[in-house]
C-alpha cells in the first residue's frame, strides 16, 4: 500500500481507494451503482454546506438589525441606521440570496 496524490484535489491518500474520499474523484474501477451513490452523496455534502451559509447569513442579517436596534436612543430603531448595522444587514442579505440561488441551481442541476 502506496501514499499517492490525488489527481483531483492534491490530498495524500492511499492506492488503494476506487475514489478520492476528499473529493470523489475516480481513480479506479467503479459499477455505476458506486457511482451514483458518490454523486448523491456529493450533492448532498453541498446542499448541506450551502444551508449553512444560508444560516449565517441570517444570523449577519440579525446582529445587524440588534445593532441598529441597540444603537439608537431608547433601544428603537433610529432613522438613519448605523453604518455597521447598515453593512451586516446588506451583506446578510447579499449572502442569503446568493446561497439559495446556489440551492435552486443545485436543485435545477440534479433533475436533469
């Protein structure tokens, strides 16, 4: 049992694996059942790491709306808001639409 590279993605890993356990990219042999499996196994891993952004990006959105919320006189919301407020709340959003359009691709993608 030799240590290579893997082609696809650099990491050390043994000659022994049919694909890379990193990046599930081919490097031997494999039925088209195994290959279905790693490819359902991949989108999922990318579903669930696109969530997760979907998660912080709703939790910049919130802290920017307590700051805003806690900036202001009388723990309201002022007019105009802070600019770090300002900031988390657009990126939040900015990151938020970016992800589920990331979602919706993946979606679109594992359909056809």
């Amino acid at each position: 049992m030799a240590i290579i590279a893997c082609p696809g993605c650099g990491k050390r890993i043994s000659d022994q694996y049919t694909a890379c356990p990193h990046c599930d990219e081919v490097l031997g042999e494999m039925d088209p059942e195994e290959i279905e499996r790693r490819a359902f196994r991949r989108r999922r891993r990318l579903f669930f790491r696109a969530r997760m952004v979907t998660f912080v990006a709703m939790t910049l959105f919130m802290v920017g709306l307590l700051w805003w919320w806690v900036d202001g006189e009388l723990m309201s919301l002022t007019m105009p808001p802070p600019l770090v407020a300002t900031a988390l709340m657009t990126v939040g959003v900015a990151v938020y639409l970016v992800a589920w359009g990331y979602i919706a691709w993946l979606r679109w993608s594992a359909g056809r």
